[in-house]
C-alpha cells in the first residue's frame, strides 16, 4: 500500500530545512529526515518523524523499512517502558487470574530475584539476545542467593520459559516487534532433568511401616503409599471425601505453600480431580485414625478447630505441607531404611503397581496425570523391566 512520506533536508544547528548546504542563518551542517504517515487505512492521520541519517540514500533505506513494517502490521511506536515496568505493572497482573496461584507465586518470585535485578533497567524495546544470553550465563556461574555457585540448568531453563512467555504476550500486544527470547540460547532441555526418581522395594515398604505403626503420622504414611496421592492432595484432603464404606476418596482439592501461607488450590491438573479406590488394610488404618481424631477433639473441647481435613494436628488444624515432609525425614531416619523424599511415595506405588502388572492407563487414573503417555514416559525404567520379562516369556514358549 501507498504511504505519504516526504524526506528532507534539515539544518543539524536549529532544525530548518534547507535547499542548499548553507541554512539561512549561516549554520552550514546539515542532515536528512523524513517524515511517513502510519494510520491504518481509514484511521485518523499519525505521522512518524526520524532524523539524523547522513545521507539522503541513509534516509530513503529506514523509510522503506518503515513503511514495510507498516504495512505488513509490524510497526510498533516508539515508548521508553522499562522491562520492570512492563513486568510488574502489565504482564504479572494480566496473567494472575489464568495460572494456579502456586505457579503465579513461583513466577512472582523468580522474576523478583533474578530478572528484575538484573534486567529492569532496560527499555523492554531494547532488549537483545545478547542481554538474555549474558544473563543466563551469569545464572548458571553466580546465580544463587545468599550462597556461592549458580542456579541448575534446570531452573535457568525455568526462568527463561517465563521471561520468553512475557515476551511473546509484549508482541501480541504491539509493544516489541520480536520475542528476543527466541534467538537467545538457555540450557539445553537435555542438560535439564528432573531430579532423579526413586522408589522402595516392596521390603522397604513393610519396614518403614512396620517401624511407623503406632506412630500419630502412621496412617498418612500408609495413605501415601497405597494411593499414589500428591502431598498436597493428602494433606487437603477431607473427610467429606472420604467413603469408608464404599473404600473410596475423591480427590477434589489440594494446599500448597505460598510465601508460608496455606492457600487451598485446585487439583494440578483437570484429571488430577479423580476417585481413588481404597484396599482393605487402608480402609481399617484409617477408620482407627477417625476414633483417634475423634478422641482428641472431645480432650479440645472448644479449643477444637474444625477443618473437616483428615490429617490434623491434635487441635484439628491443617497440617503444613513443609512440616510433612520434616515429619517423613524423621520417620525414614528412625526406621533405617533408605532415604527418599516424600513425593517418592508416589513413584513407589506407582512402580510397584506396574511391576505388579496393573495396566498403565489405571495407574495413570490413579496418578492423576494428563495423559497416558506421561505415566510411560516417566516409568519408561518399569516398562522396559516388563519387556525384557516378555521376552524371555514369550522365548521359553518355544523351548
């Protein structure tokens, strides 16, 4: 499309234009300009005015490039906004209502101690590659607070997954022309990995729980392991979900950990809210817990607080994820057996249940993943044990 655009020559000493090298009031520097209308077709007129090139042959290459950029809808105006600005007082806002409040807080956070700090100061318009690059690397040497050494490559990739997701929303919404994001070089995903995934043996198991029974935490312990529920599902779940006579649960909510605070927060995932059936031996573990918590709530009185949560304390308070997994520490140690985190409760139902030959899709229901195809990608290790195993069943058939 045809734009107006007119390029002139202009005194560098008081801006006049000038036909000749000599302006009229004897100032003999001079540079080009030009000046292009910008307005969609039938907007009101905006005009554009860059100077300063050296050449007339300068000027005429930037006003092609501008009115390329225009009609091919890619000219964003000029504005100083600082990344800062542009991340605390647009995109954190803009973005709170669609992510879980745990994933908002997180994003908050790293964006808070790390990004800020380190890039804030520069115009949001121009921010290069190069800047991203410098920064990650910086990250991975000296990236920790308060301690010496850098961030994993995991946590690096993390940071710039969310400084590319602001970027791109700065493009949709005509404030940057590219994502720089995507020309910078984070760590590879394969330098990546989630921390490495443990399980116990069926051995391990019946120690640990053997050593915890009569322990006030016993059966939180056994709920862990015979279910495959998240912490934060366990520690959320209440008795309203709870069908002993039925020997199931339903898993509606989960508390998390913001800034110290317990927020009640939606299931992970859609299908995280899910039924899950209960053996025998859980069911009985858990009715005996109802007599107990029963029994500390007539020695309250009314000093009792009345969550509904399975899981309390003695005064029926909720229980701090974070305290959980310190209580769990304890009990591993005192039991002598090996050492686990407690989200590798669930990787231990979840091996066992398909070592045991459970189809992986009941397992994933269990789980509450997505999708199938994450509960094969993360027990691929299961997966391919039961392949050898078919093989050498399938291969003695023909002995």
């Amino acid at each position: 499309m045809s734009r107006r655009a007119l390029i002139r020559k202009r005194c560098t000493s008081c801006g006049a234009t000038i036909p000749e090298k000599v302006c009229p009031k004897g100032h003999r520097g001079w540079s080009w300009s030009f000046t292009v209308d910008v307005n969609p077709p039938g907007a009101p007129r905006r005009q554009v005015t860059r100077s300063g090139f050296e050449t007339k042959a300068s000027a005429q290459r930037s006003l092609d490039e501008l009115k390329g950029a225009v009609n091919r809808d890619q000219y964003v105006e000029p504005h100083r906004t600082t990344f800062e600005s542009f991340l605390r007082s647009t995109w954190l806002p803009s973005i709170r209502r669609t992510l879980r409040l745990s994933t908002f807080s997180s994003y908050e956070d790293l964006l808070r101690t790390h990004v800020i700090p380190a890039l804030g100061s520069i115009p949001v318009q121009g921010l290069e590659p190069a800047n991203l690059d410098r920064f990650y690397s910086n990250l991975l040497e000296s990236g920790r607070l308060n301690a010496t050494g850098g961030l994993s490559p995991r946590t690096v990739r993390y940071i710039h997954t969310i400084v590319r997701k602001a970027l791109k929303d700065a493009v949709r919404w005509g404030l940057v022309v590219r994502n720089v994001a995507d020309l910078a070089t984070p760590p590879r995903a394969r330098d990546t990995k989630a921390p490495e995934m443990a399980s116990w043996t069926p051995d391990e198991v019946a120690r640990f729980l053997d050593h915890t029974k009569g322990a006030r935490e016993h059966p939180l312990w056994v709920v862990a392991l015979t279910t495959g529920m998240r912490r934060g599902e366990i520690v959320g779940l209440r008795w309203a979900d709870v069908d002993l006579e039925g020997a199931r649960l339903m898993v509606r909510r989960a508390l998390v950990s913001v800034r110290d605070e317990l927020i009640e927060s939606e299931p992970k995932t859609e299908k995280s809210r899910r039924p899950i059936a209960l053996d025998p031996h859980t069911v009985a573990v858990l009715k005996e817990w109802r007599v107990r918590q029963l029994e500390e709530r007539l020695l309250c009185g009314e000093g009792w607080i009345d969550t509904g949560q399975v899981f309390t304390r003695p005064d029926g308070s909720g229980l701090h994820p974070d305290r959980v997994s310190k209580l769990f520490d304890t009990s591993v140690v005192e039991s002598e057996v090996r050492r686990l985190r407690f989200h590798d409760l669930r990787h231990t139902w979840a091996t066992m249940a398909l070592r045991a030959g459970v189809h992986p899709k009941i397992v994933s229901e269990r789980l509450g993943h997505s999708s199938i195809q994450i509960t094969l990608d993360i027990y691929s290790h299961v997966s391919e044990e039961q392949g050898r195993d078919a093989a050498i069943r399938v291969a003695d058939l023909f002995k």
